[in-house]
C-alpha cells in the first residue's frame, strides 16, 4: 500500500493498530510520503513500512482519506494502481505495471552476472578481473 499524507512528515499515517488491521487484511507492507509510529510494535507484528520520517504524532483527527485507488506521487515519484513496489533496507523502488516483464528480465541478466562474479572475485580478490570478464551491466 502506498499512502500520501499532504504535508505530513510530522504526523504518522500508520502505527500499530493500522498495520494491524492491513496485516490482518493480507497487506505485505506500506510506502508512506509522511511519518509513521510505534515503530517497535511495527517490527514486532511482522509489518514492513517506509517512511519519510518518524513521529509519535497520530493523523486521527488531523487528516480524512480522500481517495483510494488513484494515481499519486509519493516522495516526488508517480505510483499507479497496478503499478510494483520493491522495497528493503536499502530502500523503494517503482516499477510501471507495463514495464514488470521487461524489468524481471534484466534483473535475471543482472543477477546472473553478479552471481558468476562472486567466486570470481573471491578467487582472484579483484573486483576489475570479474568486471573485464562479466562487464557490470
């Protein structure tokens, strides 16, 4: 899910009991363009979120949903419906539903390569050998 709060990176749009019920609700995790809160319980319950920033303040009386579904710009990137998050500790990543195959395709180049570098690397201890025989990209 990916949520914008207009000028909300001091207001949380999730803590526990929202990532509760769209963990309960078969939610994989949250992208947010402003804060989040309870950040323990987050990690406790199992629920990955992203946020542009923490903060104890609850959006409850401060902010209304306004539409679900549409297109928006979070964290001055367009997401679509449809559209795939990739996300992890690094960070967040959109993929435009219409580019997935194309995509998919040069990460299974990508990681092939990487994957034939490694032994490589560890063998010859540099990295420049596994780069003139493998190029990067």
């Amino acid at each position: 899910m990916v949520e914008v709060l207009e000028d909300g990176l001091d207001i949380a749009g999730v803590g526990n009991l929202m990532a509760t019920t769209a963990k309960v609700r078969g939610l994989a995790g949250m992208v947010i363009d402003g804060g989040a809160r309870d950040i323990e319980e987050l990690e406790e319950i199992g629920f990955p979120v992203w946020s542009r920033s923490q903060t104890p303040a609850t959006s409850v009386g401060r902010y209304v949903p306004v539409a679900r579904n549409v297109p928006v710009t979070c964290g001055g990137v367009v997401v679509r419906p449809g559209d795939w998050i990739v996300a992890d500790k690094t960070g967040v990543v959109v993929v435009p539903v219409e580019f997935l195959p194309q995509v998919l395709k040069l990460l299974r180049q990508y990681d092939d390569k990487e994957t034939k570098m490694v032994p490589l690397i560890k063998e010859t201890k540099s990295m420049g050998k596994a780069l003139e025989k493998f190029n990067r990209y």
